[in-house]
C-alpha cells in the first residue's frame, strides 16, 4: 500500500516560512511530492488557516479529492445482516459466504472468493467495533452459579442477621445477568432460582451449565456418564435444556457467569451495602434495580450494553417457555401399596390401582399434588391434603375394582348395611343423618357405628342399640356405644329373664269387716 503524503504537515510547515526545498530535505520526502501538495492547495484554495483544525485523512481528501479511494469491482454483501446471522446456531462465514456467491451468480454480478470474503467481514468488525461470534452463539447456553459473596437482612424484633445467597444466571452471548437472592441453597431453591431466571429471560436455551454441586450434580467422573439429581434434571427437560456441567476445577468453561459474579458484587453487594433490608421482598426489588442498571451499562470495547444486544439479537432466538412453569417436586421411593389400594404419605393415604397392591412405587409430591410411578409409568395422581391432615383419604374410582363393594359410601349404602344389623341400627343411623344438614356429614359417625359389627357381632350391636335408644340421648353415637359393647351391658340385658308378673283376675276387694263394721 502507497503511504499518503502528509498534506497537512506541508502546509503547516509552509505557514512557519519553510521553502519547498526545506521541507522536503527536512522531513525526507521528494521535491516532487512537496510541490504537488502545494499546488493542489494553491489551486483548492486552502491554506493554514482552512486546515489547521481537521485530521490528516481529510486535508489529504481535501487537498486530493478522489486520489486513494478504491471501488471494488465485487458486490459487497450486507455486513450487518452477516454479523447477525452469524449469531444463529449452525451458521458459519463458509456457508453465509455461499448463499452470497449464489446469489451473485442469481443477478449476474461479481462476487469475492471466500478468502476476500472473510478479510472483509473481519475489517467490518475492527472499524464497527462489533464483537466477533467466536466462542458463544445466541441463545444456545445459560451459565448460572451461586456467588461467593453474600447479603444480610436484618430481623427490626431480634436485630438478628440472616444470610441471604445470591443465585447468579449469565448468557456467555450478551452477558446478560440475572439475580436472584435466596434464604438457602437447598435444592427446591436452587429449582426455583431457575425457574425465575427463565421467567425474567422469557424463554429458555438449550444448555444449561452449573458448577458441580450436589443440588445438580450427584456425580461427575474423569471419564464416563455424568450421573445428575433426578430433579435437576427433571426441571431441565421441562424447559427443553439439557444439564452440561463445567469440568472440576475448570473455571474457564464458566468464564462468563464467573466474571459476572465478580461484578455482581460490586453493583449489588457493594452498591447496596450503605442500606438495611428488613425483608427478602424489599432486598429483592434493591437488587432488581441494581441488576438493570448493569445490564444497561454501555459496553467499553463493543457499541451497545448487555441489555441492548440481549433485547435485539439474543431474545429473539431463546425457546419459547412451556405453557405451565415448572412445579418443584420432591421423591419419595419404594413406598409399598398396602391391601386397601393406598399408599401412605405423611399420615394420609391416597390411592393406587388395585392391581399393583403389594407392589412397591415410587411418588413424586409437588406444592400441590401427588403422583404414583412405577418405573417411569405414572399410575395415578392426587390433589395433595392439607398440611395438618392425618389418617385421611383419597380415593379415584378408577383405581378400585369393579362391583358395588368396591363403590364409595354414601347414605343409602349406609342405610342397607344398618339394615342387615337390625332395626334398631337404623334407627340410630337415621337420627345420625337426620342430626347434620348434609349425608356427607353424617357418614364417618353412621360408618364408625356400624363397623362395631366388626369387632362385636352384629346381634351385640343392635342390643347395643335397642338398650341406648331406651335411655336419655336422642341420637346415640360410637362414644355411646362402644362402652356399652366393651363393658358387656348388652349381653347382661339380653341374659337378664324376663320379669313375671301376677296375674290379675278382678279389682281390689275390701273384706267383709270393712263394711259390716266388725272392726267396731
């Protein structure tokens, strides 16, 4: 390449009094190229004073209009489209650069070879100050980690301190952040951290790499399979991820989310150590504020910031999210299927179909239900009980047999199986339903009534029943008639001979003295 004469030098040195001679001599250029700086300035009209204040590259352009320019005899591809196609997943310089020569080929026109083809693009990121697409691809990989550093809240009761763990999420692309604070790194928190990551995100990717922690990685050998938490990877495949952990003591396959973590404690820890936070929902929104005012911080070697780029060529291409975010899940295995078809949770039972009675599953409990698997088969599910709730149930009808002993108990069941008892069951079932203003309400009393007959013998339980409906309590219940049964008080009323009374053929007669007066 040609160096360009220093225009502007010439013509300052002519203003300080300098001949063409002496210029020449004195900064080691030709006589012929110092005569023609000034005459082309003569013939411009630009002296010392037009030039003084513009660079060299645009006196020389003032000074040779024209002179240097070269025009490619190629058509130049649109430099901006190709640097953001090439973000996408798959695309390289060898296949943008054979849709272009096809193209070319398409409209008769030249077209540059691939090496040309490259050189170029590379002059177009150096002079734009775009950031070459090596290393990361939009939209493909999430790193997330907990930071080193952490918060405190502080308890106004107690002025105790609690320790707050900063989840941090970072896509390599656009470096842009995410934070989360959190109470606790335990599992269930550490799947919610992504849940709100992938949230605030508005879509997922299809690499998430972590650290090796126990939360996501049970095992990760020098050679062979990675062995991930079943949640983990549960949660992962809900957002169409897979889990690729960062090898043991490799840093670098995580460089992002590490350089972002050092920053997080310099815009959030830092710039928030002056102010006392109370509760987590007003440390958290601090920190959301923190977190958009680094994202928005204008890049210093790149145009653009971290929420800029994210905004216009990352998001664009992120996963759409599922339709229903994540519920966190715990495991509970080899629970056994007892005979009556359930499986017991904290205290309370819930139904499986009866052909696996005997069998163990294993059962997968969310924030708000309950399902059965076996294998990776899901038997059933359940709206999970209360918390609080003991010895209750619950119960789907296709898990039970057919046949009507296998149906739910509702009042007319009842009322057939009093009937079997004896007549005095019934009465004492039907005042239990007569007492409540619904059935449902009176089924577990009447049912608890007539499963005495189990343990008794259904005659002792209707004497049991003859003997307190003679007595003060309109509607007997189980209280009043278990002791009745257990004491023995209906085989005593039932052994006890009927009383005989005397005969009676007339009134009362009064003797013969009382009316003679014989007592007189």
């Amino acid at each position: 390449m040609v160096r360009k004469i220093r225009a502007k030098l010439v013509l300052q040195l002519r203003a300080d009094g300098l001949s063409g001679r002496a210029i020449a001599a004195s900064q080691g250029m030709s006589r012929k190229s110092v005569t023609a700086v000034l005459e082309a300035a003569d013939a411009a009209g630009l002296g010392w004073d037009d030039v003084k204040d513009r660079t060299d590259g645009e006196v020389y352009a003032l000074v040779f209009p024209g002179r240097g320019e070269h025009q490619s005899v190629f058509v130049q591809p649109d430099w901006e489209l190709v640097h953001k196609e090439l973000a996408r997943v798959g695309v390289t310089l060898k296949l943008l650069h054979g849709e272009y020569a096809d193209t070319c080929v398409a409209g008769g026109e030249p077209a540059m070879g691939y090496d040309r083809f490259c050189r170029t693009y590379q002059r177009f990121v150096l002079v734009t100050g775009a950031s070459s697409r090596v290393g990361h691809k939009a939209g493909q990989t999430v790193e997330v980690d907990w930071s080193g550093p952490t918060m405190q809240l502080h308890d106004p009761g107690t002025g105790k301190p609690r320790t707050v763990y900063l989840f941090v999420g970072c896509l390599p692309f656009s470096r842009y952040a995410f934070v989360e604070p959190c109470l606790d790194m335990k599992q269930d928190t550490w799947l919610r951290a992504h849940v709100a990551m992938f949230s605030a995100f508005g879509g997922s990717v299809p690499r998430i790499v972590p650290d090796n922690l126990k939360t996501g990685v049970i095992k990760h050998p020098r050679e062979g399979e990675i062995i991930l938490n079943d949640a983990y990877r549960e949660m992962a495949a809900h957002y169409s991820a897979a889990v690729l952990p960062g090898r043991i003591k490799a840093p670098k396959d995580k460089a992002s989310v590490e350089n972002t973590v050092s920053h997080v404690a310099t815009w959030v820890i830092a710039g928030l150590r002056q102010q006392r936070f109370a509760s987590l929902p007003e440390l958290k929104a601090a920190i959301a504020k923190r977190v958009a005012a680094y994202n928005a911080e204008p890049f210093q070697k790149r145009p653009g910031s971290r929420e800029s780029v994210f905004a216009m060529e990352e998001q664009p291409l992120l996963t759409g999210l599922p339709q229903v975010p994540y519920e966190i899940s715990q495991w509970v295995y080899g629970r056994r299927v007892a005979r009556n078809g359930h499986v017991v949770f904290e205290r309370n039972h819930y139904s499986v179909p009866f052909e696996h009675i005997g069998t163990k599953v294993d059962l997968r409990i969310t924030d708000r239900t309950l399902e059965a698997y076996r294998g990776t088969e899901r038997l059933t599910s359940h709206l999970l009980l209360p918390a609080g709730s003991s010895n209750e149930y619950r119960t789907n009808d296709a898990d039970l047999p057919a046949g009507a002993k296998y149906q739910p108990w509702d009042a007319a069941r009842v009322r057939e199986w009093a009937e079997r008892v004896g007549p005095s069951t019934v009465v004492v079932v039907n005042r239990v339903f007569e007492s409540v203003p619904i059935d449902e309400q009176g089924l577990d009393a009447a049912l608890a009534v007539l499963r005495l007959s189990r343990r008794y013998s259904a005659d002792r339980v209707e004497a049991a029943c003859r003997l307190a409906l003679a007595g003060p309590v309109r509607s007997p219940r189980y209280a009043h008639l278990q002791p009745i049964l257990a004491t023995g008080q209906d085989q005593a009323e039932r052994l006890r001979p009927p009383r005989e009374e005397p005969v009676e053929h007339g009134g009362y007669v009064r003797g013969a003295s009382y009316y003679a007066g014989g007592a007189q």
